[in-house]
C-alpha cells in the first residue's frame, strides 16, 4: 500500500530555525536597526526588550515568523504582531528575576540594595527565597520558568565566550580571606588573566572568589593585591554576615575602580553560598547540573583544581571523562594543585593518572605542589 502524502502544514510561524546572533534583538538600538532594513522584524528573535515606546514601529513592521520573548508592549501592538503570526511569550509578573534575559548578570544588579538595607533584600536573595519555595512544589509553570532562564544564562554565556580562551579554576568555597591559600589563589587567578586568558571560577565565596579577585585586579599595581587582601581579611568569610563579606568586596572594587574581567558561574541550588562581586560576567543558575557542565565544557584552555572537597572532586572527574573520550575536542588540560590533598587527603590524582595512562589526556594532566605553579603547569600542557 503506497504510503499517503504528508497533510499540507498549516499557516502561520514555522517555529524556531537556524538564526544565529545576527537574528537576536537585544535592545532597543537593535530593534531601531532592524526595522529599519527591508525585511523589517520577519524571523527574528526580540529577547527582554521594553517596546511599549515603539508602539507605531511595531504597527508598521513585517513580524511574520518572529519571537517576541518577554518584551513589553502596548496592548494594540501585541495584538498586531500576533495577528501577523508572530509568537509572543509575554513578560511573568512578579518574578524576582528575568526569565528571557539577553545578558548575564552584573555583581551590581545582583546585589542591588547591599548598601542600604542588606543582603535580604536584593534580587539574589529574592530569587534564592523563589528557588527555596517552588522548587520541590511540583508546579510546571515554576519549572519551565527556571529551564527558560537558564537556557537564556547559557546563551548568553555562549555569546560572551564565543572565541575566548577559557581557564576554569575551581576550588572549595570554605577557603577563608586572610589565608595564604586565599592570596595563593588570587595570585593565580592575577597571573592567568595577565596572560591574556579568561579566568572562569563556580562564582562563589572561598577560592572562587580569590581567582575572580586576582583577575579583577590583573590591570593594577602589583600593590593593589595584598592591599586588597589586608582590607578583605576583616570580613574573612560570608558567615555569619553575607552583608558584611559582600560590603567588603565591594569596598575593595570602589578602591580599585576598572578592574578586569572575569566570569563566575554560581547556582541557587547551593543558595547559602553567595556570588562572589569580583567576576565582572556572572552566569548564575538554577540548575546546578547545567551549571557545571557549562562551566566545565567552557574551559577551552584548561583547568586548574585547588584543595576542595566533595564538589571539586565530582568536578575533576565530570571533567575527566569528555577527556578520557575525548568526546569535545582533544584533551583540555588538568593541573591538580596540592600533592598531599591529592594523594592522602583525597586520593583523586592515583584514580585519575589510571585512567589517563595509555590515552591522549596522559599528557595533559599533572600534579604540582604549589599554587604559584601551576600556570607553568598549565602553559606547559597547553604547548
């Protein structure tokens, strides 16, 4: 029997093709340009634009087979684009956090109201207490919400490090200001960000925060580090107060204004751990699965592991198996830092020679002893 012809498509938005960033409106200097060319908005994707000010452009525009995610509209525009057959995923009142963000985070937006009345009331907290409440409430608008923002954190994040070379440095967030593994780590992360390399951290406190801190202040003096590390040492830990722990980092930043960049990729699964304010780019999560392996996966040029616990030791491994099968790319380099953490403390660095014996990534792993050795290390298994 002959197999009967597929029914013709019914009209209107074909759904999501293949765009690319040159298709992602942004802000509203992107929507002027873009309905100024021939073509106007048709197949685009507007993402968090306020367009209530754009009312009559919109009315004039070609918007078949365009996305409108989260935007704001007058309600005659709205109802203009989706008779054109435009998709419109209107804006969720009420939410502490943006669902459809075109950007990642800024330590200002995120800590917004620190200095007035404190860390409860900023929009981490208020997302983190939205996290804490829906998470386990078994509805699927609160679901779809947290896999929309996070989708959008990883596009973004994509966009930002599209080309970069990317060394991921991660390490346990109880590693206290004021120590010398703190400063060590600082030192590392001002060393990696000197030569040209983007240092990406898990964004929180700890020794997340002394690499974010030491790419921060990569273009300063030499002095402006253990200066820094002086004044943060009077808050050393964000227990009790993330009040005072994020006051001080921010004290440090209006010291040394125009800091570099960096990235952090924290999680409001590990809530009680805040972002830490030195990474100028943060890519913070809902789910921590997607977080990790997106940081994991975004460290083009290496990965440097401090002492840790739990947490470093499952990022070790997560890391180690793409290498084992080289299912990325070829091998990314691995430099463990800290012998006996590694080999008495917890052994991780015996299991993960094993697996590399005899395959590509043996050759890019090593152990060292030191901090301060470890971007030889690094640059060595880069060559």
């Amino acid at each position: 029997m002959a197999t009967p012809p597929p029914e013709p498509r019914p009209p209107g938005p074909r759904g999501p093709g293949p765009r690319g960033p040159g298709h992602e409106i942004h802000t509203l200097a992107d929507f002027d340009a873009a309905v100024a060319r021939p073509g106007s908005l048709a197949g685009h994707r507007i993402q968090s634009v306020d367009l209530t000010g754009r009312t009559f452009a919109l009315l004039g525009a070609v918007t078949a087979e365009a996305v409108f995610l989260g935007c704001r509209m007058e309600p005659e525009a709205a109802a203009k684009v989706r008779a054109d057959g435009a998709l419109v995923f209107p804006p969720v009142p009420e939410l502490p956090f943006d669902p459809y963000r075109a950007r990642l985070y800024t330590p200002d937006e995120l800590f917004e109201g620190i200095a007035g009345t404190g860390y409860e009331s900023t929009p981490d907290f208020l997302a983190y207490t939205w996290f804490g409440r829906t998470r386990s409430d078994g509805d699927i608008l609160s679901s779809m919400l947290r896999s929309l923002h996070d989708d959008a954190v990883s596009d973004a994040l994509g966009e930002l490090l599209d080309g970069a070379r990317v060394v991921g440095v991660m390490g346990g967030h109880a590693m206290g200001r004021g120590t010398e593994a703190y400063a060590g780590a600082a030192r590392l992360g001002r060393s990696l960000a000197r030569a040209g390399l983007t240092v990406a951290t898990g964004g929180g406190p700890g020794a997340m925060e002394a690499a974010n801190l030491g790419a921060y202040l990569a273009p300063h003096e030499d002095a402006a580090l253990p200066e820094s590390l002086g004044f943060l040492a009077r808050a050393p830990s964000f227990v009790p107060s993330v009040t005072e722990w994020a006051r001080a980092a921010f004290a440090v930043r209006d010291l040394w204004p125009d800091g570099g960049e960096s990235v952090g990729i924290p999680t409001w699964f590990y809530g009680h751990e805040p972002p830490n304010p030195f990474a100028s780019h943060i890519a913070k999560y809902f789910a921590n699965a997607t977080r990790e392996d997106g940081l994991l996966a975004r460290s083009t040029a290496g990965i440097v592991f401090l002492p840790g616990a739990a947490g470093t030791v499952q990022e070790i491994f997560d890391n180690a198996t793409p290498n084992y099968y080289a299912s990325r790319t070829a091998p990314t380099p691995m430099v463990l830092v800290n012998r006996a953490h590694w080999t008495t403390r917890l052994p991780a660095w015996p299991l993960l020679r094993a697996l590399a014996a005899d395959r590509p990534m043996e050759a890019r792993i090593a152990l060292v002893d030191s901090i301060d050795e470890a971007p030889a290390a690094l640059e060595r298994l880069s060559a």
